[in-house]
C-alpha cells in the first residue's frame, strides 16, 4: 500500500493490532505526518478497550480481508464470538440485577397493597363504630321509650327503697305498672366487689322474682327498665348482692328494700 488513501483505510486494524511487519512499520511512519489518521486512531480507543474486556482475538481467513479493507489480501482480525468469561458474568450479573428489581418492584407492590388493607379496616372500623352508635342510639331510644310508658301508665305505683347493713347511704325508687313493666334507680350503692353483682327483686307473697341486674356507675347510680309478669301482685322491692350472673332466688345481704303501698 503506497497510496496515501489506502494508508487512511489502516486505522481500524492498527487500532486493533492486527497490523504485523512492514506493514505496521509504514503505518506508523504514515501517523507520523497525518493528523487524521491519528485522531481515528484515539476514537477507537474506547472500542478496543471493551473488546479487551469481552473477547479473545482470533485470525479470520485471509478471505474476509478483501471484505473488510478495499484491496486488502493480508489477514484482517475478527472477534471471538463465543461467550467470554467476562461476558458470562456481566449475565450473570444482570440476572441478579433482574431479580433485585423484580424484588424491589414485589416489596413495593406488597407495601401498597398492606397499605390499602390497613385503609380498608380504618373504613370497616369506622363504618362499624357508625352501626354500634347507631344501634346504641335506638336502643337508648327505645329504653326511653319504655320509660315514658310506665312513667304516664295510669297503674303507675312508687316504690321507695332505703339502704340497708353496709349500704345504709343508699337511697332507690322503683316505679311499677302492671301493664307496662318497671323503671327502677338507685343512688349511692357500694362499689361491686369482684365475682358479685347487686340483682333486683320484685317481692310476692309466694315468692321473690327476679327484675334483671344492677351494674352501678363509678358513682353508685344506676338505672334500669323491667318487663314484669302482670300477673304478679308485688307487696315489696328488694337489692340483693349476689354471685356475679345473678341467682334464680336471693341467697345474699340485702342492701335496698321498699314496701309497696297496699
């Protein structure tokens, strides 16, 4: 290669160190004076430096020079392309890299949804605590209800209760209607001692009947509504303290009683 245009078609393989001999010799002579070929020369840098990286060089058949440089027969130099180690694990690693984002992305997706779930309950929690004050709101209605109905009943009969033994300080009234049932309440009670409860009795003269438990407030105070059988005809009202869950006939200290008016 004479020619100064067949020198400039030389960077490429110089680059690559596939320039062998006299060859070789000319070339860098040619570089010497030509500022362009040695500015392609550095632009390959970069390539030659990954292709080190990733593969062996090999010689190709002098066949493929003719393909690869104008007019060339010498040998040229092709790349292995069978997987290097190198190559292998940069697959590998991007593998790995896979797996971390598909981890990443999984753990995301599992926050949004714990996420969503925990908003989800805080709705259901909400909505429940809705339902319960509303169900509170009709039952206290209707206790109100049931109270103004003995209350006005034109049977209504008061029943004063006074404390007795340990609850000398207590004080409860009871308003009784045969057709309506029982509105009883009671101040100043003594606090519940553990395993017990104060039950209510509507006195007979056969025997006592029971009107249902007391559960006193902080204060001692409690209110209660009774559905009584209007059958009976009560000639007293008594408290008793009992075994918690109540009993089905009084066994304990009596703390309130009142006599009904004949």
């Amino acid at each position: 290669m004479n020619d100064p245009d067949d020198l400039h078609e030389l960077t490429g393989l110089y680059a690559l160190g596939a320039l062998r001999g006299e060859e070789h010799a000319r070339f860098e002579a040619h570089l010497e004076v030509c500022e362009r070929c040695r500015a392609e020369v550095r632009s390959f840098s970069p390539v030659v430096e990954s292709l080190s990286r990733a593969g062996a060089v090999v010689e190709p058949p002098l066949a493929l020079r003719a393909r690869v440089v104008p007019g060339g027969g010498n040998r040229a130099v092709v790349r292995d392309l069978r997987p290097s180690p190198t190559l292998a694990w940069l697959a590998a690693a991007a593998s790995v890299v896979l797996t971390i984002g598909v981890g990443w992305y999984a753990a995301q997706l599992h926050a949004r949804i714990d996420d969503l779930e925990a908003r989800l309950a805080a709705a259901n929690f909400r909505a429940g605590a809705a339902e319960r004050q509303t169900a509170d709101a009709r039952q206290a209605a209707d206790r109100a209800q049931d109270m103004l109905g003995v209350l006005s009943a034109p049977d209504m009969a008061r029943v004063d209760l006074k404390g007795q033994g340990a609850a000398a300080a207590a004080a409860g009234r009871a308003f009784w209607s045969r057709s309506r049932g029982l509105v009883f309440t009671a101040t100043n009670l003594p606090a519940l001692p553990a395993g017990k409860v104060y039950q209510l009795w509507v006195v007979t003269p056969t025997a006592p009947v029971s009107a249902g438990l007391l559960h006193p407030d902080d204060q001692g105070r409690v209110t209660t509504v009774a559905q009584t059988d209007p059958a009976i005809s009560p000639v007293a009202m008594a408290v008793t303290l009992e075994p918690e869950g109540g009993v089905p006939s009084p066994t304990g200290d009596k703390y309130l009683i009142g006599m009904v008016a004949p």
